[in-house]
C-alpha cells in the first residue's frame, strides 16, 4: 500500500498568512494526488486535483504543485473561512490513501 | 445539481451487521466510480471501498471480506454491506464520486455522512 505522510500535522496562522503543507508519498504517484479541506460536522471538499489543477469554484489563493512523490499545497493570503483540517490523497492504485491532516487553526 | 445523500447509518452490537445506503441525483452511478470513506472520532479520512462503472470493486485492507460494496443502476443507489461489524469501525461514512479515476479528477461531490456506531 502507498503511505501518504503529511507535514506538519497542525500549524498555526492568521488571517493574511502564506500557508504551506507538503505531502509525500512512499512511492512514485505521479500526479495522482488530490487535496480536500475538512470541516468538522461538513462534508470534505475537494480544492486540487491531479496535483495542481484547481476545481471550479474553489478561491485562486489555492494552489497545489508537485510531482512523483512530493507534493504541496499552498493557500495565499489564508482567510478566516479556510481554518479547517486538510488532506491529501493518492488515487494512483488501491488502496486510495489519504495523509493523517493538517489542521490549521488561528494563532 | 449533483448530490449524493447516504441513509442507513446507526447502533449495532459488535458482530452485527448494517447496509448503508447512497442515493445519486444529477448523474448516474453506472457511469461513474463510487467510493465510501470514513472518519472515526477524532481521527482523519480513510478510504473503505470504490465500485468501478464496469462493476470492479476494491476495499481497504480493513474491512476485506467483511463489507461488500454494491449498487442498483434502477435504483442509481450504491450500497455499503457491513457484517461482523466491530467497535473499530465506528465513523462518520461518506460516499463520494469520481468522475474518472483514470485520470484524477478527485471525489466530487462527497455526501453529508451518515454515522455509524457499533457499541455493547
């Protein structure tokens, strides 16, 4: 199975902050990663796909880059409605993993 | 609108079993892969299982042999069977969609989650 390790696991931020989470994958994934913001109670919701393409909809300080087996998401200028847990994902070959989250809460 | 509303979630003794139901609007789920997710308190994300649209079904090494994924194209349903069900597998069960696993499209969109408590 493909182990997904995110880093830092929580961090703290305010409003206006660059924010970056980087994910590794145990084995080359090739830009099979996705990312999702979680909100407690919510429904995840998907930010990035294939790396680094942003979904429709989804606010241009999102940003994903990445590939083989590094990955990043970077949120500019980081707003009071993006304090939430985030994952990244590999769908490159099942078992689908998801990284532990990062959760980002408000210094 | 694309939606996707999962039922059937509740208390169950350890050994019992439960189905849960994932009912699709806007699409259909022949055409499309479905996954089931789960996030047990306090804990992250973990994929339990995908249904392909030519019927090919995964599981999480967790639950293989024990939960069995399947759906009714009439229905445009997708079911989550799980037997000897254990305190471990208390979570929050979502389904969700991807469009095109071949080519990383991610789960979108994803249900409100239905809860799952397996409790003497």
């Amino acid at each position: 199975d493909i182990q997904m390790t995110q880093s830092p696991s929580s961090l703290s931020a305010s409003v206006g902050d660059r924010v970056t989470i980087t994910c590794r994958a145990s084995q080359d994934i090739v830009t099979y990663l996705n990312w999702y913001q979680h909100k407690p109670g919510k429904a995840p919701k998907l930010l990035i796909y294939a790396a680094s393409s942003l979904k429709s909809g989804v606010p241009s300080r999102f940003s994903g880059s990445g590939s083989r087996t590094d990955f990043t998401l970077t949120i500019n200028s980081l707003q009071p409605e993006d304090f939430a847990t985030y994952y990244c994902q590999q769908t490159y070959s099942v078992p689908w993993t998801f990284g532990q989250g990062t959760k980002v809460d408000i210094k | 609108e694309v939606q996707l509303v999962e039922s059937g979630g509740g208390l169950v003794q350890p050994g019992g079993s439960l189905r849960l139901s994932c009912a699709a609007s806007g699409f259909t789920v022949k055409s499309t892969f479905i996954s089931w997710v789960r996030q047990a308190p306090g804990k992250g994300l973990e994929w339990v299982s995908v249904i392909y649209r030519g019927g090919s079904t995964y599981y999480a090494d967790s639950v293989n042999g024990r939960f069995t994924i399947s759906r009714d194209n009439s229905e445009n349903t997708v079911f989550l069977q799980m037997n000897s069900l254990r305190v471990e597998d208390t979570a929050v069960y979502y389904c969700a969609r991807d469009e095109d696993v071949y080519n990383s499209k991610g789960f979108d969109p994803w249900g409100q989650g239905t809860l799952v408590t397996v409790s003497s």
